[in-house]
C-alpha cells in the first residue's frame, strides 16, 4: 500500500516541486492549497488529490485533513510548507499585517499539525517536517517579523521532537537559504507603502543585496528542496535540523567559526548596514 504525503502551499515553488517528486516516486499526495481548481499537478506513478485549504482557517484545516484521510486512508507525512514572506521595517508593520504574518506561518504549522496528530499517534508513527528558513536561523535585515515567525517554528519543531518521540512520530525542520521561486515576488508582502521614508536607503540595498545573491546562483530550485523534503520523510533518522542550500551552510559554517557577533557585524556590513 502506497505511503501518503499530506502537502500545505502547493500552489506553486517549493509545495508544488514537492507534489510531483513524491508522485513520481509512487506516492499518493494530498496537495492543498488555497484555490485547488488552478491547480495542475502531474499524476506521476502516484495518486494526487487537490484540496482547498486555508491554513488560517480552522474549519477549512479539518476538512481537508478529514477529506485527504476519507480518500487515502491515512497521513503518513505530513509537509507544513504554507507561508510567505513579510519584508519591511518593523516600524512601519501594522497590528493586522504582524498578526497576518503569524496567523500563517506560525498558526498554520499548528493547526495542521495539530489535526493530523491523533492518527498519527493512535498508528504508532509518522513524520512531520516543517519548512522554515535559513532566517529562522540567522536573521536578515528587515524580515524581523518573518524571521520571528521562523525562529517560532524551528523552536516548536525541537520541542515537538521530544514529546512525538514516544509515539513514534519523528518531527524534522527545514532551514533552507535562498530558493528560486515566486518569493521575492508574488509572495512577498511588505511593511511599508511608497519607498520606505526614513528606511528607503537600507530598503533598496537589501534588496540589491538579495537580488546579487541570487543572481550570483547561490539559490537552490524547489526541485533540489523538493528532493530534500523526500529523504527527510524517508532517511528514517532522529534527525530533526536540516540546513539546505550552499549559501545557508556557509553561513552557519561562518557563525561556528566566528561567533554570533562577528556573523552579525559581517551581516550589516554585507548589507551596508553599519552605523
């Protein structure tokens, strides 16, 4: 009987990456996403369903937990990747655009995990994996309230680790540095209208700060992620940090060689951020 992956933010990038390589290796997937009629996922050798959901949204968590478990029987894997990116000056951030930010990326890894834990539990396994970011990490300029959602979930992954274990439920956690999706872009909501004010200088050298990294090609595809995901969900390890990306393990190198402090000077002075 073929495993099941249970997948939130298929839409597109890393969720949708990760729909079609567990397809491929013969999985079935439960793909959700906001909008499940603009999907289009290849079948593979596995069997997709799409199922809207809104990780925000407590009635809609349980019934497409509730419809993914009445069509494959069970969640073997669940992939908690529903999130986006908040850019901008803490300062500038409104009450309702912070409790947006937490409300999906923090509140969404709970409500979902939370609904597939009692089969989990009562089968005796499973493996959760979140997907965080190399900023959940080391914090990058002006993402304060994205990398807070982040460091959040790394540190609810570590702890969660500890309590799944004697049910045989293994939690892992992604970080993963720079990914060449839709981010940046249609994903990306900010803080701040028109450029910034008193912020547009540092504002417009991270974003030439980012756009450098990229363009240098230190970004991984989601495929590369995607793949990760997959031997994560199958190494069978108590392995529950997993740092991604060639710009995300050479930073963390620089950190253990270096000290928090140097790293953080390093950071500001990369960014022209210096006082």
């Amino acid at each position: 009987m073929a495993s099941t992956v249970f997948i939130t933010g298929c839409s597109s990038g890393i969720g949708a990456a990760a729909v079609r390589h567990f397809a491929a290796q013969g999985w079935n997937v439960a793909a959700t996403l906001r909008q499940p009629a603009a999907a289009s996922f290849e079948q593979g050798t596995g069997q997709v369903a799409a199922f809207a959901l809104d990780v925000t949204d407590p009635a809609s968590v349980d019934a497409a937990v509730q419809q993914a478990l009445a069509r494959f029987g069970a969640i073997d894997v669940l992939i908690n990747n529903a999130g986006y990116g908040l850019f901008g000056p803490f300062e500038t951030a409104t009450p309702e655009v912070v409790g947006r930010q937490f409300a999906t990326n923090v509140g969404g890894v709970f409500a979902v995990t939370r609904a597939v834990l009692p089969g989990m539990r009562e089968r005796g396994s499973g493996v959760i994996i979140n997907v965080a970011s190399l900023t959940g990490l080391v914090a990058m300029p002006l993402y304060s309230l994205y990398a807070a959602s982040k460091f959040a979930v790394v540190g609810f992954s570590q702890s969660l680790s500890h309590e799944l274990a004697p049910f045989g439920i293994r939690v892992k956690v992604f970080t993963p540095g720079a990914v060449a999706t839709d981010f940046s872009g249609r994903s990306l909501v900010r803080t701040f209208e028109g450029d910034g004010g008193p912020y547009a200088t540092s504002i417009n050298k991270a974003l030439a700060a980012f756009g450098a990294n990229r363009s240098a090609g230190n970004a991984m595809t989601p495929e590369q992620l995607a793949q990760a995901l997959y031997g994560a969900a199958t190494d069978g390890s108590a392995q529950v940090l997993y740092v991604t990306g060639d710009d995300a393990l050479a930073i963390l190198k620089m950190r253990q060689e270096l000290g928090d402090e140097a790293l953080l000077a390093g950071v500001r002075q990369r960014f022209g951020l210096e006082s």
